[in-house]
C-alpha cells in the first residue's frame, strides 16, 4: 500500500472544496429560493415639473444678439437678457455648416445685458461666413447665485421662448444664426 503524504496546502485545499457545497447551501437558504417578497411602499407620487407650454409663454427671453468683429479680426457677442444680474449665460459660437465649435464662453448678465469679451478662433480671426449662436442658460445650484435662483423661483418664474423643464431644473437654450 502506498502512502500518499499530504502537505498543509492539499490539506487546506481538500478542506475548502468540501466546504464549498456545504456554503451554497447557506447562500440559497439566506437568498429565499429565489422567490420575491412584496415589500410595502408608500403611495406612489409624481415630480412636479413645470408645464412647458407655459414656460415658453410671453416675450422672448433674449430680446437681441449682435456679433461684431472688431479691428483685427476678433469678434465680439453682446446682448439683451430678460434675466436678473449676475445670472450665468454660456455663449457658444459655431460655425453654421459644419456645427464646429468655435469658442464657449460664460458672461453673466448685468442690468439686463450680457457682453463677451473679443476673441479669436486658435488660428486666428473668423473667416467670413455664416455662425450659429448658442445662448444657454441652467437655473439650479451648479450654474446660478442664491440671488438668481430666489428671483426666478429656481427658473419656474420665467416665462419665454426657448425654457425647457428637466428634472436637473430650468434650462433657457436659444440658437440664432448670423453672417459675418
């Protein structure tokens, strides 16, 4: 008869693997059989976001957009927002055929006007041609003051053309198009 010596890491092994199914069995015991228990919940409720159609309502929110170029070849955004001082408007401006970006920047409004620095492409003054302008605008914490938020009522107390509701709060987005 031959004896086979066992070394402390067979033994370890051979105690694990017969240990294993003896530890499925306790997982399909705590884990129920697979059958699902009704868990009591509380009344079903719904968010209550603004009714869109009433958002967009009145006179627009942008009342103007001008881009000019300036001595040099750099351009310049201003314009006229419905908004109180100090809220935050993003101003992209891209190229209108190939919707390429051309620069993003933030202004904040004052005294119901916004105005962006001059700036230039990263090659240089814009060429000729036609741009699309993108004024965008979120009313919640991330993007606006206190102030801003207690005098739009987080955004829910604008009415004008371009607000949408979303469940991260009120989103002003106006695109217009102009030839430079």
């Amino acid at each position: 008869m031959c004896r086979v010596r066992r070394t402390p890491r067979a033994v370890r092994r051979a105690a694990s693997v017969a240990a294993a199914p003896r530890l499925l069995l306790g997982l399909a015991l705590i884990a129920g059989c697979g059958r699902s228990h009704p868990r009591a919940s509380g009344p079903l409720t719904f968010e209550e976001l603004p009714d869109s159609a009433t958002l967009t309502r009145g006179e627009p929110l942008l009342s103007s957009l001008q881009a000019s170029r300036l001595p040099g070849g750099a351009m310049r955004v201003a314009g006229a927002l419905r908004l109180p001082d100090g809220a935050r408007v993003q101003i992209t401006v891209s190229e209108a055929a190939s919707q390429r970006t051309v620069k993003t920047m933030q202004v904040s409004v004052d005294h119901g006007a916004f105005e962006t620095p001059p700036f230039m492409a990263a090659t240089g003054p814009l060429p000729p041609g036609r741009y699309r302008f993108d004024v965008l605008a979120y009313f919640n914490r991330a993007w606006q003051t206190d102030q801003v938020l207690n005098e739009t009522s987080d955004g829910r107390a604008l009415r004008g053309q371009g607000l949408v509701p979303t469940p991260a709060g009120v989103v002003l987005h106006v695109t217009e198009e102009r030839s430079l």
